[in-house]
C-alpha cells in the first residue's frame, strides 16, 4: 500500500515556476502519480514527465500513470462532476491499495487549491483507506497571466472574483474585477459591459503561450476566432481571462 501521497502543485508547465519547496519534494521522492491523458492531450502528461526528469537528473524514480477517464458531458452539471470524481478516486484507491510505497508524489497542475479536485478526492481516501497526504502549493496560472500582462488584479478598497463561465454566465453584469478560468463558452463575447478591458491568456507557461489584451468590445471577436484556431491546430486549450472594470467608464 502508498501510505502518503503529496500532491504537489506543478506550476502552469515549466520547470522554473516551480517553487522551491515543490522541487525539494520532488527530489526527496521516487515514486510519482501523474494523470495518463488520452491522444489529444497527451502533450500535459508529456510536460509533466519532462518536469521530473529536469528536477530528477540522473536519480532513479518511477512514474506511474493514472489513466483517469474523461468527464462526461451532461445537463446537469454537478453531478457529471461529481460521477467522474468518484471513478478517478475509485481508481487511486485501487493502485494506492496495490503499489507498496512509503510516500508517493501526485503532480497537480498549478495549485491544487485551484479548481483542482484532488484535495477533495484525497480527503475521501483518507476517510475509506487511512492513506495520509500533504499538499504543495504551486503557482497559478491566474499569477502568471498578471505577471505577462503586467496589470494588478487588485484595486484600493476593491474586490476579486474568481469563476467559471457557469458562474459569470449568471452574472446580469460585470461589477467586480473577475477572473474566468476555461471558459468554453466563450461567454465575454455575450458581455456589453462599457469600460471593461479584457486581459486573456492561453497555454501559459509553455512553449506555446498565448496572450492578448484590449478593451472587451473592440478585441473580443479577435480572442474568440484566436481561441477557436488555436483549439483546432492543438485539438485542447487551457485558458484563462482577467476582465478589469473601469467603474469610471461605465454607463
């Protein structure tokens, strides 16, 4: 049996967003877990293993890939989430039961606090199977698209919201500084808001990153057919948007 499993927040999939704690961990263990992706995204498993390798060298380690099925599209969308979570911890709970190890790590891309379901899932281990495990926080790709924008997601005496599209498509309008992760509905282009800039980012942190900002009403059209070529040559994207109010600005 793993007796622990860390998971280890990997940054948004380069090496050097690491953070020194994640590569003092990853140097300490020699077992790792990493998600096995199917065909199309098989690039994210790839970019795990060669952060492992990097951190690694020449030391012996072992991988061992969790090939986690694909969530289902549904109507009802908590309990599609819900289904596929309890299959991917049916499945840890499984390989936890069958591999010996003392300690494991689990590469979580970016943060695990992040909308990352790992925690949760462990937590549900923990309760069914007694494994232990500690959590290694890694930088965001929200961090990463301020820093490549060079804008703050903060003002004086302001608020932050982080969301889905789910959550910003129930939104009348757009009254705080928002942040948008994966946002397959492209729903900025539904927003009429007056003095909202729009700062969006895909594959940060990769070779392949992508960023682009302006005023919502002038570049929007401009980010979705972006965004749609480039899900097309890749067949995925991870992406993610900061939409900034100029409360000054609008009606």
């Amino acid at each position: 049996m793993i007796k622990k499993v860390i998971l280890i927040g990997m940054g948004p999939g380069d090496v050097k967003y690491l953070t020194l704690e994640a590569v003092d961990t990853i140097r300490r263990l020699d077992v790792f877990l990493i998600p096995g992706k199917k065909t199309k995204k098989r690039e994210l498993t790839q970019i795990r293993k060669e952060i492992l390798s990097k951190v690694k060298g020449n030391a012996e380690y072992r991988v061992i890939e969790v090939n986690f099925p694909e969530r289902k599209k549904g109507v009802r969308y908590e309990e599609t989430v819900e289904e596929w979570r309890k299959k991917k911890q049916d499945m840890l709970k499984e390989l936890i039961l069958k591999e010996d190890a003392e300690v494991a790590g689990f590469l979580i891309w970016g943060d695990p606090s992040i909308y990352d379901g790992h925690i949760a899932i462990f937590q549900g281990l923990k309760e069914e199977v007694g494994v232990e495990f500690e959590v290694v926080p890694g930088i965001s790709s929200y961090q990463l698209l301020s820093a490549k924008h060079k804008v703050p997601f903060t003002d004086v005496a302001g608020n932050l919201i982080f969301t889905t599209p789910r959550g910003l498509k129930k939104q009348d309008k757009v009254s705080e500084n928002t942040v948008v992760f994966l946002d397959n509905y492209e729903t900025y282009t539904r927003i009429n808001d007056q003095g909202i800039e729009i700062y969006w980012g895909a594959y940060l942190g990769t070779k392949d990153e992508v960023i682009l900002s302006g005023k919502l009403s002038e570049v929007k059209e401009k980010i979705r057919d972006l965004r749609r070529r480039l899900r097309k040559e890749k067949g995925w994207i991870m992406e993610l948007y900061f939409l900034k109010v100029n409360k000054d600005e609008k009606d």
